[in-house]
C-alpha cells in the first residue's frame, strides 16, 4: 500500500498539487488572514485568464510544438474586446473568430511546410501585437458589461450547519471547470487519444491513417479558441485594455504546463495539472510579497519556485529505474 | 475464410532509395491459411517490402493485388488496413504516452462514443489472454512504462485484434526479437493456429529454427530479389544458410575455443543489488562473459550498474578500465538519429581526435572508413544520416563505436536483435579477435548460440544470479533449468 502510494508514477502525478498545497500552508502560515474568501479571491483573480492561456499552452506542446505568440495573441483579444466587441458586437465576434482561424491556419502552415513552431509563433506574436495596436493604439477601451459581471461573479453562499456559511470563491471554481473540460476533451475523448498520440509517435498515428495535419490545426484551434477565452477573462477584471497587457502570458504559460507535469516532447501533459500549475504561479506572488520580496526580485523568487518543483520532479524520475 | 484464395500479390516491385537499389522487380503471393516465412540478409530488401505491403512506402515501379484487385494506384495503409492487412514492424509503433487501451483505439476508428476506452481495453485484453497467456499487462498501463518485451506484446495483440474489418494477413516483422524463449513459442502457435483457422501471415525472422518450424512456405531474399521460394519442408537450417548466401560455417567451430584458466585479478566485478547469497560476476582480462536467463531478469540493469560504475563509485559493481556501451534498444539508447553515420562511429573516441581546440574532421572521416570497409557497412557514403541504413547495418555502426573507442571493457545489452545469421557470425569472429587482443566483453544475450561464444556464463532470474557456469560446465538444459526453476527453500 505505502509503496504504491510512493511509487514514482503516483509521486509525479501529486507532485503539482503537492506544490499548490504546500504553498497556500506556507501563505497561510505568513498572514493567516489572507486565507479567507475575500483573500482567494483577491489572490486567485488573475489566475483565470492565465490558467486558460496556459491550456492553450498545452494544446499546442501536446503535439510537440511551442507557442510563443500566446501572451501577444491574448493582449489582441483583450484590445479587440474592449474596442468592437464593446462598440459593434457582430465585428467583434468576427474578428476573434478570425483569431481562431489564423490560429489553425498557423498549424496547418507548421506542418505542411515542416517549420520550427518556434520561429512561426515568434513571427505570429509581432503580428498579434501589431494588429491589437492598430485596434487600439493608445491605452482605454471599456469591458462589455456581461465579461465585467462574469468575472465579478459571487456563487450563493453554501450554508454549513454548526459552522457557517461556505463561501467559494468564484476563481476556484472556474479553474476547477476548465480543468475538467480540458481534461474531458483531451484526456477521455476517443479523439484526444489520437491527439495525443500525435505528439507521442507521430508516425504510428499516420501509420494507423490518420491525419497528422488535421491533428496540428484542432490543436492550434483550440489553443486559439482557448487564448481568446484568456483575453476575455483578463478584459473583464482588468476593465480596460492596453495592447502589451498579457506580455507575461507566454512565459507564464509555457512554466505553467511544465510545472503541472507536462513535459516538451513526447505528448505528455496533464489538463489538471496544468490548471493547478498556472495557479501555482498566480500564488507565488502574493507569497512573495507576504515574504517582504521587493517586486524587483518577485520574477527571480518566482523563477527559484520554479527550479525547486522541476528539480523534486527530476528526482522522482531518478527513483523510477531502481525500483 | 476460405483456404487457398489469393490476398494479395505482387508484381515485379521496384524501390530504391538514392542509390541503393532496395526492391529490384520482387514478385510474391501470399494465400489464406499459409504462413510464408521470408528470409535475407540484412539490407537483402526485406523491411522494404513489408512496408510496400503494408502501404506505408509506394513502389517506383510494380503492381500490388489484393483480392485480385489491382490497387497499385490507390494502394496506402487505409487501404491495406480496410482489405484486412495488418503489418507490425520492427521498430515498435505504439504512442508511449498513451495507455494500452488507447493505442488500440489509435488502430481501431471505430472504437468511439461513450464506453469506447471500456471496450478498448476489453478488446486488446482478450486477444493478449489469446496469444499470450499469464501475460500481467493491464489496458491502463502507460505504454512508456512497460519493457520492451511487453510493448512488443502489446503490439502484436493490437495487430490481431478486430473490430469491423476481419483480419486476413498480418506480417509479423521479426516479431521474437525481443521476447523470451517462452513468449516466443506461445507466439508461434498463436501463428500456428490462426494459419490454421484460415488467417496468413507473413513471418520474416533471423531464427532460421522459427521459421522452419513455422512455415509452409519458405523465401529467400538477397539484393533486393526472391532467390528462392519452396515449401518449408525442403529447406533444411544449411540450405536456407546456403541460398542467403553466406557460407554455412558450422556452429561447432566457436565451441573450438578453449577454457582460460582464471587467474590475476579480474577487470570487472559485480553483484545485482537484490542478491542475497554471495554470487557475484567476475570478469577477467580478455574473457567473454555471458548473461543469461529469460528476458528482463536483471540482465541489462546489471550493465548499466557496470556502465556507471566506470565513472562513479558504487556499491554494486566496480570496473578497472574504461567502458563502452553496445545498446540493444537501438532506437531509444543507441543512434543519434539526427546524426551522419560518421558522427555515430566516432562520438566515443572525439578525445583521441582533438587536434588543438578542434576535432579533426580528417580523422573522424578515416576512422569512419576504416570501419565501414572492416565490418561492411552497407552505405555508398558514411556522411549519409544513420537512419539511410537498414536496422542491421545501425546496429554495426554501433558496433563500429564500441570497438573503436578505448574502452578496455565492452557491454553487449542484446546487441544482435534481428541481426542476420551471416553478420552475426562477422561479429562473433571480431569478438573473438578481440578478446584475443585482451579486451573484455560482457554479453547478455537470449540466443543460446551466442551463449557458445563466451568463456564464462552467469544466469539471471528474477534480478539475481542463479548459476555460474564455466565454459566446459555449459549446456542448454542447465541454462533452461536455472533460469525456469525457483531456487530450493
């Protein structure tokens, strides 16, 4: 029992989790205050549009590509929100759709022409950021209402008796919705086996007939479909818009699949994990503000966090062989 | 299915590929309820034509019929797949990150909706229970996880499973390369008795005992061409040897070679972490030494336990001269595959080639050369990517890097898996030579034939030594017996 419990497999799978865990204790012991509903919801705010830049992350890293256009690509939406979406609703939606589209044609570019992902997102992120200037060239913009009131949702208390009423935060819940739609769209579909498999042996997945160019544009789609979801998040907390406002995404994303257990190569990634991973990062820095880390140290502190968790997961690996 | 009906033919295939002229106007047939065992030299085309077979390569030239229909036009794997042939190849195509039952949903397209990993895992289930029994794989283990025996496995029951299509060939490409000797006969009568229920199957191996035990029909391959094809029963071991067309060298000329006295101290000593009698193996200056036993009993960890205990100190085994590693699962632990196959020979040794700062890329290329014309490499140019060579010829390569580096000790981890009876014979003699010159090998292998070739043998069950048998102590039966028998209570 206690060896199947330690085993690696089972280790490397609660490792994420693990690291949430210890975190919030370690939040909890520096101001025990902040573990509160006002507190998770000041905390676990923003992670809501990271947490689904960072599916979209992993969509596309399970077919064995990177997307470094993602931070770029959710500031557009943010900027396309705020302006036509707010002004001119059918323009606005037309635009995101193009977004997703320009998304899939991405990936059908990628493997047609057998490009490095890296270079062609690269290239996509100037175009993202161009574009949402053109949108919006100077800071403003308005929310629509309904992503404002979305975001600032507050679920019916849940009344405990003899202890209260229980209060969840409107971020929990979302992440924990995300997770298990991402995880029932990849990880339990027959599909998401096929999509997954293209990024574990591409050539036995051809092999068996199918589409491996058909397997890179639903996955870029649904990156695409998922960073719009991002930047609609983000626009309705934020309130107004700026082109450069989710810069941070990309990095933040790629450490958040990383940090949920996924892995570059090979197709091996965990939804939950990496909804959990994005939340992770979201609480390093209240923790290291808690810690009195002066901001201009917080990303370096954030980085450190960072190398522990891979560093526990490298030693996991190790352990496998022996045993 | 009826006996006797035609599945598929072929009709003088060609394919080359640059300027190795692979297929040179093949023609074969195969029909239900016949088990056709395809033999040849490695690079004699084999693979090649199985990958024609199974729609995975178009040829240059040649008609393909199935069913006698003429397909040549539209002929791929989805049209191989829906007439019914199956094909599992020698490098594995399963996805690791994925369970078994999902690898055999990726096979299967009808395998979807709700209950599909149910009935995925169902399926994959009953046909491993048919083929292999007591096999303890589980439809939810990831693939990655598994050994190589294992995934071998899982690939095998996958390609015999069915769902809408009925299966009518499968081509097993040396499908017991990687299993034991018990797998392996549990696998050959599942052969047996799916030709017999009116299935065919296409057995291409290196074990000539396999395919005349196996067979109906037999045939030939050697560059690129049939050169023979007759039922099994008028091929003996030496004719089939004799029409690859390597020299039938009796397998009695290594036994030739005598015991070594041990003496001095040994280069080489090891104990398997789980031992709990006082066993260990010991390996001296020049002698080969053999690890044996079934499949994954600790063989290869014992190596890799050697392997690291060259640069660091271990508790479990200590060497007293450099080592080097010949990789069994070439894919994984072996080519680079990026790589020329220059660069593949002559990564070991970069030390010796340092001229200044730089390697000297005129050495590499002598080095390269010398060892391609030593060991015949079959390549036009050794600047050619690794994978431009047939699985045999990679292997050599790797060969190739072990023996020209300095290593005074080399590990074999099965290194002649689906290696040709006339380049085994090349390796064997160069082993010899070598331990002759006072090099070391330490060799676990599955076939007991090489098992001839070594000076000492330990035998490994369950990750512990069982028996330590001197060259003049070796026998079949006492390998069989030590690696099956639980150790008296």
């Amino acid at each position: 029992m206690i060896a199947t419990v330690l085993s690696p497999k089972v280790l490397r799978a609660a490792l994420p989790a693990l690291s949430l865990l210890i975190l919030l204790v370690a939040v909890w012991y520096l101001n025990p205050r902040a573990i509160s509903p006002l507190g998770f919801n000041l905390m676990f705010n923003l992670a809501v549009p990271i947490a689904l830049a960072t599916v979209a992350q992993m969509c596309v890293i399970t077919v064995n590509d990177l997307d470094l256009g993602i931070g770029a690509y959710v500031g557009f939406v943010v900027c396309v929100a705020a302006t036509w979406l707010y002004d001119t609703p059918l323009l606005g939606i037309a635009a995101l759709i193009g977004g997703i589209v320009l998304y899939m044609a991405v990936g059908a570019l990628i493997h047609v022409r057998n490009l490095p992902s890296i270079v062609v997102t690269l290239g996509m992120s100037f175009v993202w950021l161009g574009l949402a200037i053109l949108v919006l060239p100077t800071p403003g913009g308005k929310a629509p209402e309904w992503l404002a009131a979305l975001m600032k949702y507050k679920p019916p208390a849940i009344p405990i008796p003899g202890w209260g009423d229980l209060q969840i935060p409107f971020p929990i819940i979302a992440a924990v919705v995300i997770a298990i739609v991402a995880h029932v769209l990849l990880m339990r579909t027959s599909y998401g086996s096929i999509l997954r498999g293209s990024g574990g042996n591409p050539k036995a997945i051809e092999r068996a007939g199918w589409s491996l160019l058909k397997t890179k544009v639903v996955m870029f789609g649904a990156a695409g479909f998922f960073g719009m979801l991002a930047g609609l998040a983000l626009i309705g907390l934020t309130t107004s818009a700026q082109a450069n406002v989710a810069e941070r995404y990309t990095l933040l994303s790629i450490a958040g699949v990383i940090l949920g257990g996924g892995y570059f190569v090979g197709g091996r990634v965990s939804p939950v994990g990496a909804v959990i991973g994005a939340m992770t990062l979201t609480l390093s820095l209240p923790f290291l503000t808690f810690l009195k880390i002066p901001p201009d140290w917080q990303i370096g502190a954030q980085g450190a966090i960072l190398i522990v968790v891979l560093a526990l997961r490298a030693i996991i690996d190790r352990l496998g062989p022996q045993q | 299915m009826s006996m006797g009906e035609r599945i598929v033919s072929l009709d003088g295939v060609d394919k080359s590929f640059g300027a190795v002229h692979a297929l040179a106007g093949v023609d074969l047939a195969c029909d239900s309820g016949e088990c056709l065992g395809l033999v040849g030299h490695n690079g004699a085309g084999k693979s090649t034509l199985m990958h024609v077979l199974a729609g995975t390569l178009r040829p240059d030239r040649g008609r393909i019929l199935v069913s006698g229909d003429d397909l040549t036009r539209s002929y791929d794997v989805a049209v191989a797949q829906s007439r019914g042939i199956r094909c599992v190849f020698q490098e594995l195509s399963l996805c690791p990150n994925l369970t078994v039952a999902e690898n055999a949903r990726v096979f299967h397209a009808s395998l979807r909706g709700l209950g599909w990993r149910r009935r995925a895992g169902k399926l994959i289930l009953d046909k491993l229970d048919e083929i292999f029994p007591g096999h303890s794989i589980a439809p939810g283990d990831v693939v990655g996880d598994l050994g190589i025996a294992r995934r071998q496995m899982v690939e095998i029951a996958r390609a015999f499973s069915v769902t809408d299509t009925p299966v009518k060939l499968v081509i097993l490409d040396e499908p017991t390369s990687s299993l034991d000797a018990v797998l392996a006969g549990q696998l050959l009568d599942f052969v047996k008795r799916f030709v017999a229920a009116g299935g065919a199957v296409i057995l291409i191996s290196h074990l000539l005992g396999e395919i005349l035990d196996t067979a109906s029909r037999v045939i030939v391959m050697r560059d690129g061409k049939v050169v023979a094809g007759r039922p099994a029963a008028e091929f003996t071991r030496d004719s089939l040897v004799a029409a690859m067309g390597s020299v039938a060298k009796g397998a009695d000329e290594s036994s030739a070679r005598t015991a070594k006295g041990r003496e001095g101290a040994p280069v080489a000593r090891a104990r398997p972490a789980g031992q709990r009698n006082g066993a260990e193996l010991v390996a001296h200056r020049g002698e080969v030494v053999g690890l044996a036993g079934l499949g994954g009993q600790g063989q290869t960890e014992m190596l890799r336990a050697l392997f690291a205990a060259a640069r660091r100190r271990s508790r479990e085994a200590s060497v007293r001269e450099p080592v080097a590693l010949v990789a069994g699962d070439r894919q994984t632990d072996g080519i680079f595959p990026l790589w020329s196959i220059e660069k593949n020979i002559t990564i070991a040794s970069l030390r010796r080639m340092v001229r200044g700062l730089l390697v000297d890329p005129r050495q590499e290329a002598v080095m390269a050369e010398t060892w391609r014309e030593k060991i015949n490499i079959r390549t036009p140019d050794v600047g050619n990517n690794i994978l431009s060579l047939s699985g045999g010829n990679q292997q050599k390569a790797l060969f190739a890097r072990a023996l020209g580096s300095v290593a005074g000790i080399v590990l074999m981890d099965d290194p002649m898996r689906g290696v040709d009876i006339g380049t085994k014979q090349e390796v064997y003699g160069m082993i010899r030579a070598e331990a002759e010159a006072g090099r070391t090998f330490i060799w676990y292998t599955t076939e007991m034939d090489e098992l001839k070739n070594c000076d000492h043998v330990y035998v490994f069950r369950n990750g512990r030594i069982v028996a330590d048998l001197a060259r003049d102590e070796l026998t079949e039966e006492k390998v069989l017996h030590t690696s099956f028998t639980e150790e008296a209570a």
